[in-house]
C-alpha cells in the first residue's frame, strides 16, 4: 500500500537498520524537490522535512532559525520551541559569544584554550566512529615489502601524535573504532582483536629497528627518501611533520613532506608518486564491514592499492555469511591481515570532537556519527 515501503536484500546484511536512519534515506516531499531540485532547501517555504523542527529563517553563512514542528508525530511540547544556529568560521568570535552566554553549544574554539577548557568542565570530547591514518602505497618499491611498512608503523609514537594532534585524542589500536559490536552480546570489536601494537613504545621502536634492518636497511643505510603526501590544512601538516621527525630521529629515514591544496592533494594521490598519504575513515554504522570493506581490491578510497586474495576473500565472506559468529571471525581475519601482517595501513588515532556546552545545557544528545539531537535539550534556569 501507500505506506508501506518493502525492501528485498541481495544478502544479509545486519545493519540495514542503521542505514535507514541516515539522512540519505529520508523521504521528501518529490514536488518540491522536482519543481526546484538544486535549491528546494534553500527556503522555509520549500525545505519541506519531517523532523521534529523546521527552518524557520536562514541567513545564509549568518545564521539559520530552526522551529519545532506542530505536525512531527513524536511528543515534542517538552522540546526547546526555536533553535538559534550561529554560521561562522571565526573560532574567536565564537568563542566570546560562548563565554558571554550568548551561546550555549559551540563546535570550535582558539586551540590554545582546550586545556583551560577542560579544566573548567566546559569541554566534552565526544567519540566519533572514525579513524585516522597513514597509508602506504603498497604497489611502489621499497614499500611492498611488508616488513619495511611494518617497521614505520611502529616506530611511530602514536600516544603523541594523539596528544599533540587535533584528530582524536586516543591512539588508534586498530582500524575498526570502539563502539563497534562484536560475536557477543555487549561485546565490542576493538577490545576483542588481538593488538597490533605492544603498550610499551619503546618494545614498538625496538623491533622497527630489527624489522628495518631485516629488510636490508640497518640505520635508515640505503633507503630511499620517503615522499609523504598530506594536504595543507595545517592541523595535517603538523601532524605529518611530528611523524617525520619520530622516523627520522628513530630509524634514521629521511622523509620530505609534500603539503598541497585539496585538489592538488587528490590529483597526487592518483598519480601515486609518494610513498606514505595520509588518509581517514568514518563509519555511516556501527559495523566492522563498513570500515574494512575500504581496503579490497579496486576501491575508490585503496589509496595505497592494497591487493591480497585473502583479505578479500575475507571481507567478502563476511557479506555473504548468514551466522554472526561466522561472519565477524571472518571481518576479524580481515583486520589482521591489513595491519596485522600486511600493514598496509597504519591506524594513528581514532576521532573525536570538541563541543563547548554552556552549565545550563542538558540532555543534547551527541551522536558518534557527527550529528547533535536538540529534541530532548533544555536549558536549566
């Protein structure tokens, strides 16, 4: 019938659930949309949603107006009746407006005040469902060799690229994010996967050293320059300019930092002259498949053109296995080869973002995904 939507699957697959919640499954209102498909959101009059509030007025790159919705059919008279945006990219002026009151919720700040932040209870480091990482270009000598990627990794100081960077302020175990289900109830995948990393850095540094050496490079002796490829948002750029000076203090590899505008960065990364990128992943759902399904054969986002027949039997078995037992034993094996014995990829940190939240803010509900939900918020007088 006309409220009915019926959907058949090729296969399993257990978090078709969380895909409908995501905004690309929202349904529209289709007139709209048709008279005016590039600007339909543009105006209160035609940004026709079904959420729990409405555009109310959108000065564009200013500020937006949201407005709670009289035909939501969810319980909203608890919920605050209009929410004020501010649109800017002016960290400062943001910032103030924050310390004055004028707003209760704000997404960035002056970097040089998170400590003071923290300290005052006003910085909530929300966990995002992502990670953060340095990529190989598999296909390019010397870096085909497992063992040679192997030693980079780990002579790479995760804690302190978490603690300096701006990317997450935990290093990344894995691939895979915590917060991802795993075979048991309760169970999480990242606590449950071995780790590829030892606790103690300097264990880490001391077999990169044995690792180098084995393939033939004691000291850094005779390797060729490592060309790294970031782009130039400076949060990048530091980040990348802190991991060469941890390869080239401890193994001796001297390495040149290649910073470059958006589009350049994406032009070099499909020319593949460079030998480590940087990369990053978020995952739309809780699902290890979602984060390790970028890595088979032939991937847009295989920056570094990883191949191995056996991941890829690997996560493709997990599409097609029907027990959860199976198919997360099978997503585990394919993590193990990617960083495990491959290292094609080196996990740096997993993401988080700061929000300020003002003292009489209560109950925004901040989601590992990236969204924020006012439906519940209300201010403490």
């Amino acid at each position: 019938d006309e409220h009915t939507l019926e959907v058949t699957l090729e296969g399993p697959c257990p978090y078709f659930l969380q895909l409908l919640t995501l905004p690309v499954f929202f349904p529209v209102r289709e007139d709209a949309v048709e008279k005016s498909p590039l600007g339909w959101t543009g105006t209160p009059e035609t940004c026709l949603s079904n959420g729990p509030y409405k555009l109310g007025r959108w000065n564009h790159d200013r500020s937006m107006t949201m407005e709670r919705s009289e035909l939501y059919w969810g319980d909203t008279q608890e919920s605050p009746r209009v929410l004020n945006f501010v649109l800017s990219q002016d960290d400062g002026a943001l910032f103030q407006d924050f310390e004055s009151g004028r707003l209760l919720l704000a997404g960035s700040y002056p970097p040089v005040e998170r400590d003071a932040l923290k300290e005052a209870g006003t910085l909530a480091e929300v966990p995002m469902l992502g990670t953060y990482y340095y990529a190989f270009n598999t296909q390019k000598e010397p870096w085909d060799k497992p063992e040679l990627r192997r030693a980079v990794a780990l002579a790479l100081d995760r804690r302190v690229l978490a603690d300096t960077g701006d990317f997450g302020r935990l290093a990344a175990a894995g691939l895979v994010p915590p917060g991802v289900p795993d075979r048991e109830p309760g169970g999480d995948f990242r606590a449950a996967a071995a780790p590829f990393f030892a606790q103690d850095p300097q264990q880490d540094l001391d077999l990169a050293k044995t690792l180098l050496a084995e393939a033939g490079y004691p000291g850094g002796t005779g390797l060729p320059a490592l060309t790294f490829l970031t782009n130039d948002t400076p949060g990048h750029v530091e980040m990348a300019n802190l991991a060469a000076g941890m390869l080239e203090e401890n193994l001796g590899i001297t390495v040149n930092v290649r910073a470059l505008g958006w589009e350049q960065f994406q032009a070099a990364k499909a020319e593949g002259e460079w030998d480590l990128v940087r990369g990053g992943t978020m995952g739309v759902v809780r699902d290890a498949y979602a984060f390790l399904d970028a890595f088979v054969t032939g991937s847009p986002q295989n920056d570094g053109l990883y191949t191995s027949e056996a991941y890829d039997a690997a996560v493709a078995g997990s599409r097609a296995a029907e027990e959860p037992e199976e198919r997360l034993k099978l997503l585990h094996d394919a993590e193990d080869l990617l960083i495990g014995q491959d290292m094609a990829v080196v996990p740096l940190t997993f993401y988080s973002r700061d929000f300020l939240v003002g003292a009489s803010l209560r109950d925004v509900v901040f989601s590992p995904a990236g969204y924020q939900y006012f439906r519940w918020a209300w201010v403490e007088e």
